[in-house]
C-alpha cells in the first residue's frame, strides 16, 4: 500500500446530510418534495449528475444557463452550511494522522467543486493531502475512473498500489473502475460487494496495520482495468 486515496463527503466528514438540507430547499423553491429514492441516487455524484436527476425530476427545462444557475445556488447554500463546520466520520481523523504520522501519502478525491472542496479542506486541514482532485478537475466524475487515476498520477504511484476509501456505490465503482483496492464504509445507503471490496461498518477502531492488512487481501484483485489520463 503505497498510498491512500480518500472520498471526502460521507467518507471523511458528515457532510452527506448538509447537501440533504440543500437539495430539500432546492426542491421546496420549485414547489416539489425529494423523495428518499431520487436523493440516494444522487450521493457521491459529480454535480452535472445530480442536476441532471434533479431537473429530470422537477420537470425543469435543462436549459444551460438555469443548470448553471441552479447549480451555483445549491453549492452557495451548502457553502453556507459548510461554514457552520464539518462533523468528522468516526475514527477517520484518527487514520488521517496516522497515516500521515507513517509517512504514507494521501489525495483527497472527490466529486464537488473545487471552490467548494477549498472551503471544506480549510475545516479538515490540506496538510493531509499531497494531493486534491475535484469533479471539475478532470475529463469525467466519478463513477469514471478519472479522479482516481488522476490522483495516483499526481502522487506518482499506480493505482493498483493504492487503497481507497468511499463510501457510496458511484465513488466505490470510481475507483475500482480505476484498479484500486477499496474499503468501503456506507453510511445510509447500501453499497454492492464485489470481490475487490471491502466494506466496514465504520473507521473507528481501525488503525494503519488495519488499512494495510485488507489492501494486503484485496491486492491480486486490484487490477488496473482504466488506462492513465494522458
């Protein structure tokens, strides 16, 4: 395990439920409700994704500029609540200094915005990563493998030399998409098994040798399967 690639939203902070508030307000501006099924369609997606699902569901004319305008305002709000500050997940503070107390190198890759990300690292602390990938960074978002392959190129690694920790089915299949070992830590909704997984009930409790032990197991499975972006 050469390094450790990290999800943010739901894997590293709670912050899942802050774009539920948004996406609710959004909602309740356009006279509609957000049914349980369409917002766990959206966790983990990148926000062209989302907004294509929401005004798809709203029966919203996806004209460009309103995507665009819409788009901003949700990522102001949760802006907004970002603010407020970002409750940690369970022992994944824990691991971030442990991981960094060894010297093991760690990206921070996710699907939302870079100015969004920016504000959030500010609660989390950038000193962690070598590295940060953003949605709005590369060609394709998550469930593409392109964050991921582009992180373990910043790092100078193969992605088959790294694990990556997600908690959603669309960021779990970017980085398997990418040859990537992965522990997975769901929060509310269910992530399929495949054999290059490994799910967990939380990060707490796990240390280092834990993180090194499953990518140990899932090694000859973590394949790569995408080529490096070029």
């Amino acid at each position: 395990m050469k390094a450790v690639l990290w999800d943010m939203d739901g894997t590293l902070v709670d912050s899942e439920k802050l774009w539920d508030v948004a996406l609710h307000e959004l909602y309740r501006l356009h006279g509609g409700v957000l049914s349980t099924e369409v917002r766990e369609s959206t966790v983990g997606g990148s926000a062209e994704t989302v907004m294509a699902v929401v005004f798809a569901d709203l029966g919203l004319d996806p004209n460009p500029a309103d995507v665009r305008r819409e788009t901003d305002w949700l990522h102001e709000y949760v802006g907004e609540l970002f603010a407020r500050g970002l409750p940690w997940r369970p022992g994944a503070r824990e691991l971030l200094d442990g991981l960094a107390a060894e010297g093991v190198p760690m990206a921070l890759v996710t699907n939302t915005r870079r100015d969004l990300t920016d504000q959030a690292l500010n609660s989390i602390g950038r000193h962690y990563f070598s590295a940060t990938v953003c949605g709005d960074e590369v060609p394709r978002g998550k469930p593409a493998p392109d964050p991921y392959l582009r992180a373990a190129e910043l790092l100078g690694v193969e992605p088959a030399d790294c694990l990556a920790v997600e908690d959603s089915t669309t960021g779990t299949t970017a980085a398997e998409a990418a040859g990537c070992a992965v522990l997975v830590v769901p929060i509310d909704v269910a992530v399929p098994s495949t054999p290059r997984r490994r799910h967990a009930d939380t990060l707490a409790g796990l240390a280092v040798p834990d993180l090194r032990a499953i990518f140990t197991d899932l090694e000859t499975l973590a394949t790569p399967v995408a080529k490096p972006l070029r």
